[in-house]
C-alpha cells in the first residue's frame, strides 16, 4: 500500500507544468492550487508524517514536497504572503531534502500553522492576510 501512495506521490512531483481548471494555477511540479484551507491541512499532515516517520524517507520527502508545492501554488493564487506561504515557496526550491532539513522544516511548517487564528484546523483556515 505505502508503494502505491510513494508512487503516486513521486509521479505527481515529477509531473510537468500542468494547465487546471477553473483558473486555478500550477507550478512546476504539477501541484494544483486547491483552496488556502484545504493546502494548509494537508501540509499540516505532510509535516506530522514527517515527525512521526509514518513512512519511508523518500515517501515522506515526496509527501511533504507535493503539499508545500501544492501550499505555494494555493498562496499564490490567493495572493497570501504570510510566514507559511513563504517557508513554502522556500522549501520548494531546495534541492536535496535531507532528513534534517524536512524535520527542520515540517516543525516549521507545525509551528507556524499552530500560531495562524483558529490554529489551521477549520475549513477556509490559513487564509489570513
């Protein structure tokens, strides 16, 4: 099961630029802008996996890499540029994820979500100015 979900992660992070509906935009790497609250839960996931090792480390490197992906297309259409949004954008342009650097990161992305009003849990959260 783990293979197929690695898989699948690892194909959409490798996937080209990709055209989406609805106005929606995408960034290299395939990941489709979805709604600020919808992004920040599933980064909020991404980097609770990451700290609980729930995976193998190149799984948990591709999962954490399409939802900061999928953060920072979501920030940018909705035109965000708060902390999160610019961890986001900064996390996706580094090469060569260590373990030390996804941990140092997903605890970031953990911290900053936590600080955000109503803590990221709710639909729509993250979505301040």
């Amino acid at each position: 099961m783990w293979r197929v979900a690695c898989l699948a992660g690892l194909a959409l992070t490798a996937s080209s630029l990709a055209a989406t509906e609805a106005g929606q935009a995408a960034v290299m790497g395939g990941a489709r802008a979805l709604p600020l609250g919808e992004a920040v839960q599933r980064s909020r996931l991404a980097a609770e996996a990451v700290i609980q090792r729930r995976g193998k480390e190149t799984c948990l490197r591709g999962k954490l890499t399409n939802a900061l992906l999928g953060l920072s297309a979501s920030c940018e259409v909705a035109a965000q540029k708060d902390g999160l949004c610019a961890l986001a954008d900064q996390a996706v342009v580094q090469v060569g994820w260590s373990l030390a650097f996804m941990d140092s990161t997903a605890q970031q992305v953990l911290n900053l979500i936590e600080s955000q009003p109503g803590s990221g849990s709710g639909p729509g959260s993250g979505s301040r100015n």
